[in-house]
C-alpha cells in the first residue's frame, strides 16, 4: 500500500486537477448495479429501474483528501459479458456484482472475473477489479455463502465485499473509494496511461478461440495493435445532461450529478 494514502498527497491541494478515475459496474441483469450506482450517488435505494438502460455518470468525489473526478459506468449486459470493448478499455477499476440470493450472478461474476483476466493478459495491462456480494439485507435468501465469494476473490487476486444498496449508504460509499484507491494506485505505477475506447468492433482471428474457450465467444479482445483506438471523449466535447437533485445537493459535496447521456431516475 502506497504510504501517501490517508494523508494530502504532494501537488494534490484544492488547486490542482483532480484525478480522473473511470470505474465500470459489472454483473449479471438483476446483480444491483444499477441500484448500487444510485445509492452511492444519491444516498437513495431507488428499485426500479429500466433495465436496458445503460448510462455513465460523473461526481465529484474526495478520496483521501484527494479531489478525484469519479466517471461511473453502469453497464447493461444481458446474460453474459457483451461488447466489452466499451469498457474494457475505457475503465481503471472494475466492480463486479453478483447478489448473493442468486447462484446464476455469482457464476456470472465468475465469467466477468475470467474476462478481466484474460484481457489483462492479452493486453499487459492490469486493471484491478473489486467483487461485490450485493443483497446483504436478504440473507435469508442467501444462496452464496460469504466463504464462496472470498474464494472467488481470492482465485483473481481481488478484493471482495458483502453490500447492501438498500442498507447504510457509507458501506457503499466505502466500497467505490476502494475502487478509486485501487485504481490510483495502479495509476500511480503507469501514469502517462490514457483511458481508450475501441471505434470498431473486430475479432482478432487469433484470440476468438481464447475467448471461446472460456464461454465468453460474444466478447472480443483487441489490441492496439490491431484496430483504431481513439481516447474517450472528454467530458467537455460529450453531450451532457446536468440533473439537480435536491438531495444530492443538500448532502454531498458536488452541488449537481453531471450525467453523460440520459439518466432517467431523478
Ligand atoms: N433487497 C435488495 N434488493 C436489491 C438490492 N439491489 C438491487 N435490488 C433489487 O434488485 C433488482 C435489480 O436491481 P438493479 O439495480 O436493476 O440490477 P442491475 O444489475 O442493474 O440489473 P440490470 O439493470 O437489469 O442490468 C431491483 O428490483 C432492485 O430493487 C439490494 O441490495 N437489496
């Protein structure tokens, strides 16, 4: 662990820019990504949610003293990871989500797992990912045990967590810091790496078989080598769609959530 965790770190005052960490949710439909993304957002458990809806908001956020500005990623795969090159080049940390009443989301978040591995194999570039147990408050249902999920974690060499989005607000809030927090530090190790999306989606003949292996064939690994990369449109040049919530204004530090694209809660 980095020794400037906890403390102002050197060039980090309230004048300098604030850290740009991108941080995508993953997980089987129904895992509570969504709900976990709103709550930590909003302090709000909101339960209904359109579920093909996928959206990335931003917040200001402080990590350790640190301004950090927090880009959040709430995917919308169906059953298995698709079209990854959205995120798999655009995020620094990745939270994988299963509920912990669903033993289909947890071998999901298993095949998530495996995918962020072999990317990171494919490409040198690790990026870390944190795995969640999400649905603490429905333990009697509980078809995962807490063992199960930290022997997952443990396989990838991840942190892992038991959340609830319906339950205390500062348990959630802890969980994305220590997504920002891993993902620092990894961006400490190679600062000059910049967030890349893919333009096109093309399958690399040689790496269609890897991924098919692993039951993951809908998903394409490309490499820089191989297809054109451009770097995520700054928020500046994205559409923005800027929502006021009163609540959000009253608790949090950012006085408005800043939403790329469409954001149908509020
Ligand atoms: N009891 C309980 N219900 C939850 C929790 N998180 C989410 N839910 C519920 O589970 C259902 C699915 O939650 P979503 O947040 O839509 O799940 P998702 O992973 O975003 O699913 P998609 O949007 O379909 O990809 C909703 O009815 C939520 O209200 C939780 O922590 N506890």
């Amino acid at each position: 662990m980095s020794s400037v965790f906890g403390k102002p770190r050197a060039g980090s005052g309230p004048q300098s820019a604030p850290l740009e960490v991108n941080l995508a949710i993953l997980g089987r439909r129904g895992a509570g990504k969504s709900a976990l993304t709103v709550k930590f957002l909003t302090k709000r458990f909101i339960s209904e949610y359109d579920p093909n809806l996928e959206d990335t908001y931003s917040s200001e956020e402080t990590v350790d003293h640190q301004p950090v500005h927090l880009r959040v990623m709430d995917t919308a795969d169906l059953d298995t990871p698709r079209n990854c090159e959205r995120y798999l080049n655009w995020a620094h940390a990745f939270l994988v989500v299963y509920g912990i009443d669903s033993r289909q989301s947890f071998d999901s978040s298993s095949s998530y797992l495996e995918l962020l591995a072999l990317h990171a194999k494919e490409t040198q570039r690790s990026v870390p990912a944190l795995l969640l147990g999400n649905k603490l408050d429905m333990a009697q249902y509980r078809q995962v045990t807490k063992a199960e999920g930290v022997a997952l974690a443990g396989r990838f060499g991840c942190l892992f967590f038991e959340v609830s989005a319906c339950l205390d607000f500062e348990h959630v809030q802890h969980v994305f810091h220590e997504a920002v927090r891993e993902a620092r530090r990894e961006l400490e190790k190679s600062p000059l790496t910049r967030p890349l999306f893919i333009s096109e989606e093309r399958a690399l003949p040689h790496q269609a078989p890897l991924t098919a292996r692993h039951g993951l064939a809908s998903c394409t690994f490309n490499t820089l080598s191989t297809v054109s990369l451009k770097e995520m449109p700054t928020v500046a040049q994205a559409k923005l769609v800027t929502v006021k919530s009163s609540r959000a204004q009253s608790k949090r530090k950012a006085p408005t959530l800043t939403l790329l694209k469409g954001f149908k809660i509020f």
